[in-house]
C-alpha cells in the first residue's frame, strides 16, 4: 500500500501519469469542451459510485460544463501510482475542491476516485474513473 506516496519517489513514467491527473484537474477548471474530450477515449467509460450506472465519453465532457459547478480550487493527494507494459496506468488519489454552483455559495467536497489510463503516442488518455464523493 503506498498511504504514503511522495511525488518525488516515483518513476519518471509515473510522475508523466500524475502530472496528467493533475492537467484534467486544471482543464475541468477552464471548462474547455474541445481540451477535456480530447483527454478522453472516444470509448471511455466512467462511474461516479453514487449514479446507478456508469457514463460515457459526453457526459464526462457535460460534467464539467454548462450547469455543473465550477471547480474554483483542488488538492489531490496520490495514493497509488502504476504503469503497466508503459501502455496502461492506475491512479488512486483522494481529492478535495471548492466548488460554486450557479447562483449559490461555494461549497468544499472530498472523496476517492480512480482512474485508468492508456498511453497512445506520448500521451496517457483517459479510459475510465469510478470514484465518489466522500458525502453526498
């Protein structure tokens, strides 16, 4: 288990990966329709635990657009990071955010997701998450 997991111990491949996380942290902030589908496999497949079935590439891309809440801040605390083959990667992380809906008071939310990568050329595009907020 890697509780403990300290950026500057992993691999140069590693740190590729959780510098990725990291950018669609950032990209869901810019809100960017076109940036945040093309991090996506068009045969991309998620689930946030609390839906009753996973998502595909669409509803990813609309999540964080139009009504959704804009991501104002984030922290992300990885908690394990792995690289299969230099195709396939891992990532378990927590996070926390503040998030302002439309109209309404920012709020903060937490949890634990998990995403699974696939290395195309020199770039990891996301194949699936599934993770959920800590409360809902």
């Amino acid at each position: 288990m890697m509780s403990d997991l300290r950026v500057y111990d992993l691999s140069p491949e590693q740190q590729d990966l959780w510098k990725r996380v990291n950018d669609l942290w950032s990209l869901s902030m810019e809100r960017n329709a076109e940036k945040i589908r093309s991090t996506l496999h068009p045969r991309y497949m998620g689930w946030d635990m609390n839906s009753p079935v996973p998502h595909d590439r669409e509803t990813a891309v609309q999540s964080v657009l139009g009504d959704s809440p804009v991501v104002v801040d984030y922290q992300l605390r990885p908690l394990s990071i792995e690289v299969y083959d230099h195709v396939a990667g891992i990532v378990h992380y927590t996070y926390s955010a503040t998030v302002a809906p439309k109209g309404a008071t920012s709020f903060r939310v937490s949890g634990k997701w998990t995403e699974i990568y696939l290395k195309q050329g020199d770039q990891w595009v996301m194949i699936g998450v599934s993770g959920r907020p800590d409360h809902v």
